[in-house]
C-alpha cells in the first residue's frame, strides 16, 4: 500500500459541500495536475470551462435534470471535447492552403476525432477529481451534461467540433463521517476479462451485482415492496426512465452537429 492507492482506494463522490471556496493555490495544483494528463498525440484536445456566472450555473442545474448542488458547489468545470481549436489552427496557420499545393485536401473531423477528443476530456477531468480529492476537495461528475444539447450549447457558446464531455463540481465536503451504505462494486472477476470477451449471463450478473442488491434490499429501496431484483431496479428506474430517453435524443444531436 502507498498513499496514491490508499486515496484511490477511498475516494468517494460528494454531493453536500461546505461555503469554503477553493483557494487559488488548490485551483492551481488541481490545473497543473489536470495538464500532466495523457492526450492523444499530446494535442490536448480538450477545454474546460469554468463557470463562475451564478446565472449560468442556475440554469445549468435545471438543464441537468435539476441538480441544486450545481448552482452552489465552490467550483463547476465543464469538460469540453476540443477539437475545434486544430481545425481553427490547420486553418489560419495557412496549413490547410499548403496542403492544397501537396494534392492534401481538408478532411473535416470526423467520429474518430470526436472519439478521441472525448477520451482526452474525460481522462482529464478524471485526473482532476484524483488531485482534488488529494487536496481534501470532493467532486461529482454530473452525466446529465449529456441532456438538453440545444440549450447547453447555446449557454456556453459552443461551435461545431466542441461537445461536452462531463461536468464535474467540487468542494470542500460537509461530512467526513463514512457513508451508511457506502457505493459497493463488482468482484474484480466480473470486470476482468482476458483475450476475449466473456459475455456475462443471469447467474453471472447476479454474482457480480449481489451484493449491491443486498444493500438497496437491507435499504429497502427495491420495487415491488422489496421483493423486487436489482435488475428491476435499474430497468425501470434509469434505463426507462425520461431523463434517459432524453439523454439519447441529446447525446444523438451531439454527434450529429459534431459529423454535419
Ligand atoms: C459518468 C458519470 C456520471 C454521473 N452523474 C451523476 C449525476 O448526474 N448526479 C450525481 O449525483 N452523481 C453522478 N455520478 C456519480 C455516481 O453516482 C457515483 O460515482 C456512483 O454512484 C459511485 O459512487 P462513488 O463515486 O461514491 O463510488 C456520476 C458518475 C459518473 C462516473
């Protein structure tokens, strides 16, 4: 054991933070962290914008499913995929002009790009959270950025070859004290596979998810008066729920105004 595992070990989501706001030190280690992440070919293509407009965040916690602690968290970074800043560069470099001379025509970016743009975004933002939650800041990515495409894009200005990617808040949490029911996992083995892939079936899923239908039935939080499954509750709580069937109606227009 070493520290690096011993906080990934721990590291929890938060939700409930304290008015501490994040000081410009901490802000600046969680950067410079974020910089250090991979990207491919080194291109970072990636942004983050922060959003310091209470307005905005307002707005945005509505646009995301109305999630208060968003218009209140210290800090709000929202992921950008970025690919726009080449296409601009190839562009007014006179790159794209040269290339006309060498038979090379301009190729717009296309769902590979958008792929890898979006791997880079949440590769940073996941080192992010890890130097935050090294500094004692707390996060949670917010997946609802994916909903209301039209809106969010039009909020934050985002032109063709930018797509969200995710939305992270942070801030000092307001508990330390361990969680009841703390977010349990799979076994390693219902996750690792080698050379193939094992496709997992009903005897396999219920090993791998047992012990987390176990506590929402110690909680009494499945349907059907507890008797339900947990393959119940994730069906008809998220997989059929609204906000999914939006998420796919917005996540579709993101990739169609990205390949347009
Ligand atoms: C892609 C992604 C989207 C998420 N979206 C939300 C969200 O919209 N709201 C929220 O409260 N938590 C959100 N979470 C946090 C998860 O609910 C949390 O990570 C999960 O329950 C496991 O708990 P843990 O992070 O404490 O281990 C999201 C996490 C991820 C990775």
């Amino acid at each position: 054991m070493n520290q690096t595992l011993d906080l990934l070990l721990k590291r929890r989501t938060h939700r409930s933070f304290s008015a501490e706001p994040i000081s410009a030190s901490d802000k600046r280690y969680i950067q410079e962290a974020t910089l250090r992440a991979p990207t491919a070919g080194n291109m970072m293509f990636y942004s983050v914008i922060e959003v310091t407009d209470q307005d905005a965040r307002q707005q945005l916690a509505r646009l995301c499913d109305n999630q208060p602690m968003i218009a209140t968290a210290p800090l709000v970074w929202l992921f950008l995929s970025d690919t726009r800043k080449w296409v601009n560069y190839y562009h007014e470099s006179g790159t794209v002009e040269k290339g006309k001379d060498l038979a090379v025509s301009w190729r717009a970016p296309g769902a590979g790009d958008l792929l890898l743009a979006m791997s880079d975004a949440l590769i940073a933002a996941q080192t992010a959270v890890i130097a935050a939650e090294s500094l004692g800041i707390g996060s949670c990515y917010i997946g609802d950025i994916l909903e209301n495409h039209e809106q969010v894009s039009a909020l934050f200005k985002l032109p063709q070859y930018t797509a969200v990617a995710t939305l992270v808040i942070f801030g000092h949490p307001k508990s330390h004290e361990p969680l009841a029911f703390p977010a349990i996992r799979c076994p390693i083995d219902s996750i690792f596979m080698e050379n193939t892939y094992t496709e997992p079936h009903l005897e396999d899923l219920q090993v791998a998810f047992g012990a987390q239908e176990q506590q929402l039935r110690n909680q009494k939080r499945l349907p059907f008066e507890n008797t339900g499954t947990i393959s119940d509750y994730y069906y008809f709580r998220k997989h059929t729920s609204g906000f999914m069937e939006e998420m796919n109606r917005s996540s579709k227009a993101i990739i169609e105004t990205w390949l347009a």
